[in-house]
C-alpha cells in the first residue's frame, strides 16, 4: 500500500506586544529567563480566503484571543503559488514573534515551483493537525464511484479535469498516486491528469458547484458542508479509516486503490530569531494545544489532534520534504 501521511502546521505571525508599541521587545534588563511572551500575533495565512489554511489561521486567531493566550492576533492572507509567496513573506519579516500556516501543500509546493525561499531556512514551531482529503464530484455527476472517475481519466485523459489546491500540493499528489495505483505509467501521468490548481479552497468549490470541472480534491473540512446539503458528492476519503464526520463515505482503500494520505498544518517562524524568542513562540503554541476553544474548533471541522512541537517537528519536517520529494519524482510530477 502507498502510504503517505502528513500533518498539519498553522502559522501565526506574532507582534510583540509593550506599552509603547504594538511591536516593541522585552524590557532591555530582562534576562533570558525572563523574555516576556508576546501580547500580540499577526496570523500570516499563505493562501486566499476559504481553504484549509485559512480555516487553520483563523481557528488559532480565535483561540489565542478568546483564551487569553495573547491579546490580539489579526489575520493577514498572502496566497499565492502553494504557499510560497507567503514563505518569501515570512523570510523577509523582521519581527521575530511572527508565525505562518504551513504544511504539506507547502512542501510540495516549494518543489514543483523551485521557490527560492525554503522551508528550511524557518523555524518550526508546532505541527497541529492532519485531516483526509475527500475526492468529490458535483452532485448531478454521472461519476457514482471513485472508480467510474478514475477509470475516465485513464481512458480519456484530458478531457476530465480534476480541481484542487495548488500544483504539486496535497491534492494534486493524491490525483496522481491514484493514477500510479490505477496502472498507468508515472511518465504519463503528467500528460494524463488535467489538473486545475487554485491558491484558495473557496476557487475549487466555485468551480465544483458551477459544473465547470469533473471532480475535486481537498480536505473533508472543506467540502463538508456541500456534501452534507447535497450540492457535491462524495466518492472516497483519504485516510486509512472512514472519518467522523463522512461515515457513509468509502476509504480510497475500500474502493480498490492502495492510496492513504493525509494532509498536515502547522506553524513556522522567520529563520534566525533567538533561542528566548522561539522558547516562546513554543510556549504559545503549547498553551493552544490546551485551549478549550482551538479543541472544539478542531474537533467540529474533523481534524485529528497531531500535535508535535519544537525539535521533534523540526526533525518531522526534515523528512517529510524529502519524502515529498520522491513521491513527486515518482509520479512524474517533479523531474526525475
């Protein structure tokens, strides 16, 4: 069984909060022992309103401030390009107490564009989640299976289009692992798979509920409501269990396709800020893996708890880029 699974990183750009200014650092005499916690965090989302990313950003802007775990914490979007344009973004931030979304998608994304900026020259801060992804088709899809959409795609190839996030993000590698397990060759699947990437979750929905492609991807927090009031329909979730809140939908597994893969979000600093700086950035981040109001905010759009904080998410990091990057070799998507 191809299994890939990742997990979730939701950035938070934090400001430091004083009495003068919204920005301002530590009192000068303060030891490092002593580094005062940020009052304030700007969320830099790397992605347009209404994907997954942005639904991250905002679900932690909302705990931080309704539990008291910073004072304000604006959201600010930077879509573009899977996520990279906000990386150049964030490696450009002079304010060490600023946090980005990030995950999967972004890896993915660093490769097939060859963005200058890497994942690597940032701070990792916290992994948070990690959700399925749900193949769907407009509700008056004649697709009733994943396979009856799968088997059109080998037959005729560019004549369906398949809509999702950015390319070489989680959703366009989940199109071609199905591809690869369906038979075809990973020098055709490029060829083969019309895929029509986006820079924001709400693009593929308009797409999908205007009939204006065959199917999509994405994750099942993005396309649950739609499903659940009939406008798309559901063919298969990418994990390796049915999820909560898509009982009745068939694993890919069950529908005959040995694919598993999950999609992770997290956050992610600016490179080079100071051990006391990250030592906060942590601590926030541990404290809204306590937070009552983040866990029901998760728990209500399905995404499982994967929280992994500090060195241990900085080394997950470190081999999920080169996995990406062998499974987007491997299926034709990154040259070889």
């Amino acid at each position: 069984m191809r299994s890939f699974t990742t997990v979730v990183v939701a950035a938070t750009v934090l400001a430091l909060g004083a009495c003068a200014s919204p920005t301002a650092g530590p009192a000068p005499d303060a030891t490092a022992d002593e580094v005062a916690a940020p009052d304030a965090v700007q969320i830099i989302v790397p992605a347009d309103p209404g994907g997954g990313w942005d639904q991250t950003g905002r679900a932690v802007s909302e705990a931080l401030t309704s539990d008291g775990i910073v004072g304000s914490a604006p959201v600010t979007n930077i879509g573009g390009a899977g996520g990279t344009v906000g990386l150049a973004s964030l490696a450009n931030e002079t304010d060490p107490y600023t946090l980005m979304v990030t995950g999967l998608v972004m890896v993915g994304a660093v490769e097939t564009n060859a963005s200058e900026q890497r994942i690597e020259d940032t701070t990792p801060i916290a992994r948070l989640t990690e959700e399925a992804l749900v193949v769907v088709v407009p509700a008056e899809s004649p697709y009733e299976s994943l396979e009856d959409l799968v088997d059109d795609i080998v037959a005729n190839g560019q004549d369906v289009t398949v809509t999702g996030g950015s390319a070489g993000g989680a959703d366009h590698i989940l199109a071609g692992l199905l591809l690869e397990s369906a038979g075809l060759d990973p020098a055709e699947i490029p060829a083969q798979l019309n895929y029509i990437p986006n820079s924001g979750g709400g693009e593929a929905v308009s797409l999908i509920l205007g009939n204006n492609v065959s199917a999509g991807i994405s994750g099942v927090g993005e396309f649950v409501e739609h499903i659940e009031a009939g406008t798309m329909r559901a063919l298969a979730v990418s994990s390796a269990e049915p999820v909560d809140n898509l009982p009745d939908t068939p694993t890919i597994t069950e529908a005959g396709y040995d694919v598993v893969l999950t999609n992770w979000r997290g956050l992610l600093a600016p490179g080079g800020i100071s051990d006391d700086e990250r030592a906060a950035l942590v601590s926030i981040a541990e404290q809204l893996q306590e937070s009552e109001t983040w866990n029901e905010s998760r728990e209500t759009r399905g995404w499982a708890d994967a929280f992994l904080v500090g060195d241990e998410f900085a080394e997950f990091v470190d081999g999920n880029i080169a996995e990406v990057g062998q499974t987007l070799r491997t299926i034709g998507l990154l040259a070889g």
